[in-house]
C-alpha cells in the first residue's frame, strides 16, 4: 500500500517537473528576451547612475565637568548646565543653523557639469572656467545654463526651457494664456570671457581658468545660503559606541573632493560653535561670581571699617579668653549655618529638577559622604536612560526589554527622590540644631559686657565676608583659567580622508539583481500565460482533462520542406490504429472534432493516403453534409455523393469516385439536403456500410462536429473507433470536459488527435525518427 503510494507521488512529481520544463522550453524565447532586456535596463540604470563617494571621521565628546573636575557645585549650577549629550550633539551636527555656518566657507550654490559618452559629469573644482554671480532673481535659480565654446575668447550661453515644461506650457495655453512673467527663460547670447554678462534676470562673469574642451558645457547656480537642504540630504551622523560619547558622520556627494570638504566645513562649524558655547558659559559663571563678588567686598569692607573705628574708640577695653572662645563658636556655628542654607537651597533645587523629569547628566552634588549614594544612583539612572534610548531604537515601548528598564528606571527615580528628601531632612534637622547652639552661645555672650559683645558681633560679620570673598576670588580664577584656555571638547579619533572610490552605485551587483529579476519576471510571465491560455496547446494539456487515449499529434507545417515530419506523424497514428483489436475485421472509424476549422477534414484525408500506402483498401465517406470539404482536398466533382446516394437517387457505382492514389476510394457529400440528419439516420446508410466493410479494410466517416449538430452520433455508435480531431491553440480546454460527458454518457470507444502543434513542443509523440514510433505505441498501451 505505501509502496504504491510513493509510486504515485513520484509520478506526480515526475509529471509536474516535466510540466514546468515544458512549459520553460515552451516560452524559451520570451523569457530570454524578458531576461535580456531588464538586464539590459538595469546595466543602463547602473550606467548612468552617479558615482557616490562617502567621507567618515569619528571623534569623542568629552564634558567640562568631567575635563576639569568633573563636579558641579552651587556657582556652576548659577551659571547654567555647560557641555551637551550624545543626542544634543547629533541634533546640532544635523541642524540647519550649523548647515549655514559650514556655507560660510563653502561655495556648493555654483555647480558645473559636462557630458562624455552620454553621462552627465561634475567638474566642481577641475571646471575650465568659474561663474561670478552679482545678482540672480528667483526665476534664473536652479536654471540649466548651457555653455558652448566658439573660440579661445568666446562663448554661446543658452538657456532653454526644459521639454517637460514646453509641453506643458504647449498644453495649458489651450486652455488659458500664459503671463509673460511666467513665461520659463529663454536666452542665447554670444559673449566674450571674463566680461560682465548684465539682464534683468541674473549679472554673472564667465571667468576661463583654462582652455575649454569642444564639448557641452552647463551650469546651474543656486545661493549659496540655500544649499542647507542639499548638506542635509547628504549628511549622516550617529552614536559609534554604546554609551553614545563616541560619534561617527558620514558625508556622501557625487564629487570626491566636495564631500571631504563639506564634511571638513562642517566639522569645523561644530567646532567653533562648541567653543564659543563653552565661552559663553564661563563668561556667564564669570559675571555672575563679579556681581556676587561686588556685594561682598562692599560688606567686607563696612564691616572692616566698623570694626577699626570701634577698636579705636575703645582700645582699653580688655577681652577677656571666654568672650573670644564664645566669639569663634559663634562665628563657627554662623558659618556652618551659611554653609547648610546653601546646602539645603542645592539639594531643595535638585529634587525640584529630579521631580519635573529634566535630564539628570546636568546634576552633580560633588564628592561627599552625604552626596556618595546620590552621585551613584544618578549614574545608575543616565546609564538606564542611555539603554532604554538604544533600545527605543530598535524597539517599541511595548517591548518587554523596554518595559523592563522603564520599571527599572521608575523604582530608581523614586529611590533617588527619597533619598534626597531624607538628606534635606538631615540637613535641615542639623541647621536646626546648630540654630540652637548659635542661640545659645549669643545668650552667653549677652551676659558679658556689652562692649565685648559689640566687639564680637562685628569681628564675627568680617570673618564671615572674608571666607565668601576668598571662595568668590578661588572659584573666579579657576573660571578665568577655563575661558582663556578655550579648550574644545571635541576629540578627533579618525579624521576624515579623501574618498577615493565611490561606495555606490554596486553596478556589478545591479546588474547581477537585473539579471535575477528579469530572470524571475520572464519565468513567471511564461507561467502566467500558460496558466491563462484557454486553449490546448500540447499533447500534456489533454492529459491533465481526460483519461481518454490519444493516437497521434501531427505536427504544423509552415514550410513544404517539412512534410516528412507530417508523414512521420501520420504514420504513427496508422500503427496506433493498428492495434485495435479487430480480429482481422474490417475498420469502421468515425472522424469528428468539438467545433469546426480544427483540421478533421485534412486529417481523414491525409490518413488515408497513408493507409492506401500500406496496401490497405480505404474508402472515405464525406458524411459532412452541411459543410462539405472532402471533395477539395481530392479535387473531386460533388454533384453526386452520400445525399444523392442515401435519397436513393443514385447507386453506389454512380457515386464511388477513384482518387490520384492507388487503394483510395471516396464518396464525396454531394449536394446539401434539406434533411441530413434523416438521411444518415436512414437504413440505407447502415446497408451501405456493411457493404463497403466488405469490400475495404479501413472505411472512414468524415463527420460534422459533434458540439453543433447530432450527425455525428448516429455514427460513432457503429464505429470500431471515434476519432476526435482537436487543434493546438484553437480548441478550447472546455470542450474536452464536454467530450468526456459526452463519450461516458454514450459509452463510446473515443481517442483524441491533436492537429497543428508547434514543432518544438511535440516531440516525442512520433514524427521524428527511429524511438518515435516505440514511444507511441507504448504510450497507447498504457493508456488503453
């Protein structure tokens, strides 16, 4: 059972193999052609692509802070956030405002093109001439300037209007008038170089370097200011490392030289600009620590100058020890209190800036025991939003990676707010009691004489002024250190390099994909119209709708010099013929076909003479009464035949007519009756049948077809064989399902011809030589 099985699947798979090879070699042609012209398309697109060359650098970004120092205290915080992430400096490389600083010192408006072998190339610094501009109203930008050589001083410049723009001004002015100050550009002007050229659309000079080519030459010019868009489209920059400190651009430009020095402007305008930001920020830390540094020295001084007049007024009094220890307590406990309020005014502004979600790589309390767990869960948090970034890249939020450093994320944020709220609470708790013990002391020191405590209080306010004022003047030199150093963050690790290949397009690798392509499309087109073809085609189609047995398929014959392929194939149906099993009886065959023009006629006709060849007695009856044809293939007279000889109107000996070809006898139709179907209906065409298998071996029946009219019926019950003659690309697929109801319903012993194949596609069914005919006749066996 499984063995038959697996034979089954195997002659399956053998069959559809043989399908698709017949269907390739069926539409060879076209897909070759297919296959040949979108290679061919795809080797002009690769052709006329341009070159692409790509310039790279690397470099890393450094902070301020973590150059020098890497704290921020309560001054820098003032001054504002100094240095930038990854993500703000990518913003700026990409941004339009660093774009137009990287024009000041590029000219990209002005561009200059020739062609060589029907390729447009860009000279940009190799032109043989330069083109100043003076002015350029809108309706010349972008224009195409043609340049055409005349001699060494000379030179044509033309402007034409673009054919998609002729046409489409050709067409709306059927419709409505064009303004003349819409109408496109049009100039031709012969000019001399390095002479100013003055219209009312542009004032330019043709400036030559060196003596021009005889070649066209163009131009097109742009303002400078409006190449942004252009920079844009050519720029890509993005993170090189995960932490994102690391930054690679890339630059890609149909120019070599131009994309190295495009990427060197632009590298060279994030320079300046990350300069004069870090400028800015220390010439902001600066003002701000003179304006605090003008207050205090002005209450230094007051508080110096109290303090001198009230010694000099009072320089008897003696200062006992307590007064002075009570003094330097107080004086302590006032700082330590000074230090606490600017303490708690940081950590109150921090938990303000952790709370309302700002980025937290600005934030840096220093290096102390209380700010220790703080600075590391801040950098727990910017490592986490560094990889929930890169994976935000990749992956929506829905991700469950995502999902999990998001939680991750919250439970920290929620932990460093706590912790900074119980710091605060510890700072302030700590003011709090220090507040008691300042009390306490100034209580003390009440008790004391009042010219000691007066002394006091002033010696304490100058001591508190003079510890602000040196910590002002030690954190304005250090400001001061960084403004002159003007030191850029940025560190170059691969500088960029002339490109000298271009990275696209891959011509080789276009042209391999066209080939595939059209390699693919010619396949499936040839499988598409096979798959749509309603009509048989091949002997396979009739396999694949019928297990009804198939003798023969006779080939098409353009040209005379292949008649013996026709004879072949005839032959073979001869010897398929031949195998019926008769017992040496006579053969009644019927011929017929679905629908008329499907070769019936010339088949009968054709297989006839191939029987008489063979020393067999055949007569060929022309029982298509309606439409008669026999008679021309002989070249017979028809004014008697089967209608005359069944309406009883002549005898057999009257209508029997003797062809060119020995053993061959035909019965024409003879003139159309008004009642065919009765007279074949009749005895008499029993009678008359009986009698010629009698006297022939083969008696053949040319029949009307057997979808339009019964005739045909009346005789394949009485015949050996019904031969249904089919023609390649003509027959519909759905006639064959009919015949099948047909010869079932009827239980009729039919077989199939196939008349007219190509002669590529019927080999193997005999009108070749020598296997042919062992493959034919094994196949007969099979199928009966």
């Amino acid at each position: 059972m499984n063995s038959s099985q697996d034979n089954t699947q195997r002659d399956e798979d053998e069959i559809d193999i043989r399908e698709i090879l017949t269907i390739l070699k069926r539409y060879k042609l076209s897909i070759v052609l297919i296959t040949l012209s979108i290679t061919l398309i795809s080797g002009m697109v690769a052709y006329f692509s341009p070159d692409i060359y790509r310039a790279s650098t690397t470099f890393s970004i450094s902070s301020d802070e973590g150059r020098y120092g890497g704290q921020k205290d309560i001054l820098t915080m003032a001054a504002g956030p100094s240095g930038s992430s990854s993500e703000n400096d990518i913003a700026m490389l990409q941004s339009s405002f660093l774009a137009e600083k990287a024009l000041k010192n590029l000219n990209l408006g002005t561009r200059y093109f020739t062609k060589e072998r029907y390729k447009t190339h860009e000279l940009y610094k190799s032109s043989p001439f330069v083109v100043a501009t003076r002015y350029l109203s809108p309706k010349a930008a972008g224009v195409k300037f043609q340049l055409a050589p005349v001699n060494e001083d000379t030179f044509w410049l033309t402007i034409e209007p673009s054919k998609k723009t002729k046409i489409f001004n050709f067409v709306q002015s059927f419709f409505t008038p064009i303004p003349d100050s819409e109408q496109p550009l049009s100039y031709k002007e012969m000019h001399s170089f390095d002479a100013p050229i003055s219209t009312p659309w542009f004032e330019i000079e043709v400036k030559r370097v060196h003596k021009l080519q005889d070649q066209p030459y163009f131009f097109t010019i742009v303002p400078n200011a409006s190449m942004t868009g252009y920079i844009g489209s050519g720029l890509s920059v993005f993170p090189a490392s995960e932490e994102g400190m690391i930054v690679q651009i890339d630059y890609e430009d149909t120019v070599a030289l131009r994309a190295k020095e495009t990427l060197d402007a632009i590298l060279h305008a994030y320079e300046e600009e990350n300069l004069l930001q870090k400028t800015q920020s220390a010439s902001k830390k600066l003002n701000f620590i003179d304006e605090q540094l003008k207050g205090i020295s002005s209450a230094l001084k007051s508080s110096s100058r109290e303090l001198r007049q009230y010694k000099s007024k009072r320089v008897g009094v003696p200062l006992n020890q307590k007064t002075a220890i009570a003094a330097e307590k107080i004086t302590a406990y006032q700082t330590e209190i000074d230090e606490l309020n600017i303490q708690i005014e940081l950590f109150e502004n921090t938990l303000t800036f952790i709370e309302l979600g700002n980025d937290l790589k600005n934030v840096n309390l220093g290096n102390t025991i209380d700010t220790e767990p703080i600075n590391l869960m801040i950098n727990q948090i910017i490592e986490g939003d560094d990889e929930q970034s890169i994976l935000l890249l990749d992956f929506t939020e829905l991700h469950p990676d995502v999902i999990r450093i998001t939680e991750k994320l919250r439970k920290l944020k929620e932990r460093l707010i706590q912790t900074v709220k119980s710091t605060l609470d510890r700072f302030k708790k700590r003011r709090k009691a220090i507040t008691l013990l300042l009390e306490k002391e100034q209580k003390n020191l009440e008790s004391l004489p009042q010219q000691q405590e007066d002394l006091g209080s002033l010696s304490r306010g100058f001591m508190v002024n003079e510890n602000i004022y040196s910590y002002l003047l030690q954190k304005r030199a250090e400001t001061a250190v960084v403004e002159a150093s003007k030191i850029s963050t940025i560190q170059m690790i691969e500088p960029s390099y002339y490109p000298a290949l271009p990275v696209k397009p891959k011509r080789l690798f276009m042209i391999i994909v066209g080939f595939i392509l059209g390699l693919i499309v010619g396949i499936g087109t040839a499988f598409i119209r096979a798959y749509s073809i309603t009509t048989v085609q091949t002997v396979e189609d009739i396999e694949k709708l019928t297990s009804i047995p198939i003798y023969g398929a006779l080939p098409l014959l353009p040209a005379r010099k292949h008649k013996h392929l026709y004879l072949e194939a005839l032959r073979v149906l001869r010897t398929n013929l031949e195998f019926l099993d008769n017992k040496g009886k006579s053969r009644l065959i019927t011929f017929t076909s679905s629908v008329p023009t499907e070769g019936k006629t010339t088949t009968i006709s054709e297989l006839g003479k191939i029987l008489a060849k063979g020393h067999k007695k055949v007569i060929i009856l022309d029982l298509d009464l309606r439409r008669s044809r026999l008679h021309e293939k002989f070249s017979l007279e028809n004014t008697a035949g089967m209608s005359t000889l069944l309406a009883h109107r002549h005898d057999l000996k009257a209508v029997l007519q003797h062809t060119d070809h020995n053993n061959l006898h035909v019965i024409t139709s003879g003139p159309t009756p008004p009642n065919p179907s009765e007279l074949i209906m009749s005895n008499s065409l029993d009678e008359l049948i009986t009698a010629l298998l009698k006297a022939y071996d083969y008696v053949l029946l040319d029949t009307p077809p057997i979808g339009f009219v019964a005739d045909a019926m009346i005789t394949m019950h009485k015949s050996d064989i019904n031969i249904i003659v089919l023609r390649a690309g003509y027959s519909k697929k759905a006639y064959i399902e009919n015949i099948n109801k047909f010869v079932k319903q009827h239980d009729l012993n039919a077989g199939f011809v196939l008349n007219g194949m190509k002669m590529e596609s019927s080999s193997g069914y005999g009108y070749g030589y020598g296997s042919d005919y062992g493959y034919a006749n094994t196949y007969y066996n099979k199928r009966t």
